[in-house]
C-alpha cells in the first residue's frame, strides 16, 4: 500500500494517478463497457414498500371490508374471491397482460414483446421511471391489475358464481383494463385522441372502469333475494372498519407510490391522500349525524373510502387545500349516490361500489382540472382549468363507454354459456357451503 506523508511532487503524482484512473474507467463505460445504473436504491426500496402496500390493500384489507359488509353465510365466498382473482390475475398480467399495457403497439393496445417478461433483466430500466428496475416497475402495476376487479365483485356479491366471476374478471381485464392502462399510463395521457389525460393513480384506469363494470353487473345479474325490503344487514362490521383501515394505510402507496420515486412529490402525494380521507370522513360522518341523530361506523368508513377514491386521480397535482375540498365534495356527492340514487333506480349495487368508487372516482377525475391548476391555492398543474376540464371529462366519458359496453356484452355471453347466478336454492343456503362447500362458523 502506498502512503505519502510529504506535501512536495509524490502526492501530487498520486492525485494525478487517482484522477487519470477515474477518467479512465468512464470513459470504458462510455465507449465500450458496461453502461452506469440509473437505478436508484431510495426509489427503489419506496417502490418495493408501495408494491408491498398495494398487495395489502388487496389482501386482506379489500377482502376485510367486504367481507364483514355480506351476511355471515358468505364470508369465505368474497374472501375466496379476493384470493382467487389476485392470484389468477397476477399470472395473467405476467403471461400478457404486462406487455399489452406497458409496451409499445398500436393506437389502442400494446404488443407482445414483453409476454412473460421476455426481454427484462434485473438491470432492465424503462425511460419513464429509469430509476427503479423495470421488474419493480412490472410487480407495481400487477398489484393494480388485481385490485380493480376486486373492487367490482363486491357490486353483485352474494349471488353471482364463482366461475363466473373469474372468468368475466379475466376477459375484462384484458377488453377494458388494459387498453386503459396503455392510453393513460404508458402513452403518457393520450387517451382516444385526447391528450394530457391526468390519473396519476387510477381515477379512470381503476375506479371508473371498475365501478362501471360493477353498476352493468348488478342489473344484469339482479338483485339479491328479498331486496329491497328484506334486511340484508352486514354479519360483522368490526371486519369491515379493520379492512377500511388496511385500504387507507395501503393507499399511501397506491397513490404516493405512483410518483415512481422517493421524493417531494411522492410526500405531497402521500399528505393529499390523508387529508382527502379525513375531510371525507368527517364530512360524511356529519350527514349521518345531522340526519339520522346519530354516525355511524360504517358511514366513517364508507367516507373514508370515498375520500380515497376521488383524491386517486388528483394526488398528483392538488395541494392540501384543494384535498380538503375534493374529499369534502367526493363525500357529499357519493353519500348521494349510496343513499338517493340507488333507491330512486332500485339497482342492487350490494356493498355500494358504483356510488362510492364510481361517483368518489369520477368527481376526483374532473376536480383535478379545478384544484390542480396553478390558478388555484397549492396547485401544481400549469393548465388551463376549462381545456382541462373538458379533457378530463371525456376521458371519463370515454371510460365510461368502454367499460359499460364491454361489460355488458361479455357477461351476456357468459350468461348464454354457463349462467351468471347462482339457483335460488344455493343463494339461500349461503355460497360459503353452496359454491365452496365450507362454512365460516359452525354451530
């Protein structure tokens, strides 16, 4: 090893050494070697933790919810569900669903080059996010692919089969979730013809796609037996407020995991996303409670999701100031929904996931031209708000299409196949026993 203790020529000859060296080994890299990483180790662990929370929010937390909203007789039927479709989905998105969505095709969907993430290595960096390893960047968007059909099932729970579920959850996936997916993400905001689309998280491509979907379901499949008059009670709100609080936790990385870095950005992402749950929270919480003289747990919670949703699409460009109002409006209007709107048109959307994922989704898609521009107190957006507003609304309207024709025409083919629903007899006698032959308690 050499030392140098003096000051004169030999420490100078090392330093010159050292830099020559240096200057070396780059341009080696530059020129002939391998290229330096862009992946980042803080962006990449944040994104291994939102990937984590995102699987969270799936399981158990959506099962959870829902679970304790259905009648004891069906619990296992909504947890076998968020347990199937997360794992039939994840194999689908590996064998194409991932390169549909996330490659370069047509105008419409992506190509095939990356089915069974062909072509991706743990180096492997797309120029979008160059800074996490395209693989992470693979499990992220999985996790978003199985929750959304996750999100429908809770529309026609306690009646719809089994096979069924999983076999319109996977066509849909592919028909309506992908080409959505393509235009707004990986097209960067060019979405049938329009371009600028802002979802940072899934106000269009999860929760209008999904709560569509759930609204076409419900009516086709029909209503449970004895709605609207019988008392369809949920078995165990406790399961359903712990569920609501693995969303709200899983939610930071859903939306502040969709910045893709670990930054400014993703904190003001993550501090929006609160905010909005708790202004909707508070406000729903106070309907209940001006109206009925008393709140309710289960209006806390439906609030908090409410707020959730509305803020997914917009958490990328509000401030605080226009999270409180976009959680404050999402609640207004979603309490409307689940409370007015389904009994003026006596649709049996089971545990409300139109009114509160389809109404919380959509006001936060067509807020964000509001609230995010920077004419507005905290906004990060440099739009117009009237040219944004019209973008965003018929991207929601475009959406909305898609997914409802879709919908529609793959489960009239399903029905004409195999049935949509289940017989009386086993709707009666629960799902748990009748399509799984389990029960959660025994007497």
């Amino acid at each position: 090893m050499l030392k140098s203790t003096g000051s004169g020529p030999a420490r100078h000859s090392l330093a010159a050494l050292a830099a020559l060296v240096l200057t070396t080994s780059a341009q080696a890299q530059a020129v002939g070697g391998s290229p330096a990483s862009t992946i980042n180790s803080g962006d990449t662990a944040w994104l291994l933790t939102s990937t984590a929370l995102v699987l969270f929010m799936m399981i158990p937390g959506l099962a959870l919810f829902y679970a304790g909203l259905v009648r004891a007789k069906n619990i296992l039927s909504i947890l076998m569900q968020c347990f199937a479709l997360t794992a039939v989905l994840s194999i689908l998105w590996l064998a194409v669903g991932y390169s549909l969505a996330f490659s370069d095709g047509n105008a419409v969907i992506g190509g095939l080059g990356n089915a069974f993430l062909s072509g991706i290595t743990p180096t492997t960096v797309r120029g979008d996010c160059p800074t996490i390893p395209q693989l992470l960047h693979f499990a992220y968007q999985m996790m978003f692919f199985l929750i959304t059909p996750g999100l429908f099932i809770g529309a026609f729970a306690e009646r719809m089969k089994f096979k069924a579920i999983l076999l319109f959850s996977i066509v849909w996936s592919l028909v309506v979730y992908v080409p959505c997916c393509y235009g707004v993400w990986h097209k960067a905001g060019a979405f049938f013809g329009l371009t600028g689309v802002i979802d940072l998280a899934g106000g269009i491509v999860v929760h209008i796609t999904a709560a569509v979907a759930a609204l076409v379901a419900c009516v086709m499949v029909g209503p449970r037996r004895g709605f609207p008059h019988a008392q369809l009670m949920p078995h165990n709100l406790a399961l359903t407020l712990t569920g609501a609080g693995m969303l709200w936790v899983g939610w930071f990385g859903f939306n502040a995991g969709s910045q893709l870095a670990a930054n400014g950005s993703a904190a003001m992402t993550l501090v929006v996303t609160h905010i909005s749950a708790c202004a909707a929270s508070a406000v729903w919480m106070f309907i209940e409670w001006f109206r009925n003289g008393k709140p309710s747990a289960l209006g806390i919670a439906t609030g908090s999701i409410a707020g959730l949703a509305a803020i997914t699409p917009a958490s990328g460009k509000v401030g605080p100031i226009g999270a409180l109002c976009i959680g404050s409006v999402s609640a207004l209007l979603c309490w409307a929904a689940c409370a007015k709107l389904k009994k003026r048109f006596n649709y049996d959307d089971s545990l409300d996931v139109f009114g509160v994922h389809g109404v919380g989704g959509f006001v936060g898609t067509v807020l964000v031209a509001v609230f995010g521009s920077t004419s507005f107190a905290g906004g990060l957006g440099d739009f117009s708000i009237g040219s944004q507003f019209v973008t965003q609304l018929l991207a929601s309207v475009y959406t909305i299409l898609l997914s409802g024709i879709a919908s529609f025409v793959i489960l009239k083919v399903l029905d004409a196949t195999i049935g949509l629903r289940v017989t009386p007899e086993e709707e009666n006698q629960g799902l748990d026993l009748a399509e799984h032959g389990e029960a959660a308690y025994n007497d």
